[in-house]
C-alpha cells in the first residue's frame, strides 16, 4: 500500500464520523453533513488522482473524469445504484427535470438557468453508458457542492429537497473510494 493511503483513509474515516454526527432532516445539520461528506470526497479524488497514470489537472476534472477514471466507472455505478441508490437518483434527476423545481447550472453567473446545459446533464444521468452516468452523478454532487459553498442559492427549506439525497449519494461514493484505495493497495 502507498505510504499516504493510512493517512489518506484515517482522515475520510474521520470526516465520514464527522458528517453521521449531523441530523439532516434540518437546513443546517444537511448542510453540516454535506461539507463534511465533501470534504473526506475531496481528499480522496486528490488523492487517486496523485496516484492515476493520468491525473486531472482542475480541481473539477479531478473530482469527476479522474476519480470515475481510477476507481472504474461499473464499480462506481454498482456502489451508487445499490440499495436505494438509484432512487435517490431519480429524484436528484427529477429536481432538475423540465419541470423540476431545481437548477444546477447557470447562464453566466446571472442566477438565471442555462437550460441546455441542465438538460444535458439531467439526460445524461440516465445515461445507458455507465461513465456518462457515473460522471453525470459525479458533476451534479461537484456543483451541488459549488453552489452551497460559493453562495449562489439562498439557504432555504426546500433545499433539503436536493441536499438530502445527494448527501446519501456523496456518501456512497466516499465509501466506494475508501473501498477502492484499501482494496487497491494504492
């Protein structure tokens, strides 16, 4: 095993205690859970990226096409849509549906959504290509995680909507990724 793995995983392993501590049936403690969950994902994408033959160089890049690249997108998808994982697919797919009462991705930075750009992304969560899939999921918890963190949705009730089901999804990748670097040797 890679001498930083123990490290690597002590420190997600303390994250994940972290965010169970969270109650997030309120605003707060799902915000609480989600940064928490994001923060053990963030170290885990940095660190399968250091350790890939071809590491995403961006942040984003990293944390989507690098982590789906290195743990095998049929491994991420099996984690993701296991249990009630791919419901909670669904309804992150349904929140930002045609009708869906949510948006990811704005035109611009003016709050105003880029239509074709969350259309993409909703159609591809539902992707036959499990990558595509895998790396739609993988982009929609990376810009849940944007939005919340740079500000640009007002904290609000409704958000529990969005952030509830993406915490339970993040959580599935985080644990797949401590999975993979264990089993890995990494």
């Amino acid at each position: 095993m890679n001498t930083d793995a123990p490290p690597t995983l002590a420190f997600c392993r303390r994250w994940l205690e972290k965010a169970a501590r969270y109650d997030d049936s309120t605003l707060e403690g799902a915000f609480d859970k989600f940064f928490s969950l994001f923060v053990a994902f963030n170290r885990l994408y940095s660190y399968v990226n250091r350790h890939a033959a071809q590491p995403a160089k961006e942040d984003q890049g990293q944390a989507i096409t690098g982590f789906s690249k290195a743990l095998g997108a049929r491994r991420l998808l099996d984690v993701l849509t296991g249990g009630n994982g791919a419901a909670d697919i669904h309804v992150l797919r349904d929140l930002i549906g045609p009708c869906g009462e949510f948006f990811l991705i704005s035109e611009g930075g003016h709050g105003s959504p880029d239509i074709l750009k969350n259309q993409r992304l909703f159609e591809n969560l539902d992707s036959t290509s499990r990558s595509t899939q895998v790396n739609a999921v993988l982009t929609y918890l990376y810009l849940v995680r944007c939005n919340m963190f740079h500000g640009a949705k007002d904290f609000e009730h409704r958000q529990l909507r969005i952030i509830r089901p993406s915490v339970r999804v993040l959580e599935r990748v985080v644990r797949a990724g401590l999975s993979a670097v264990e089993a890995d040797g990494r």
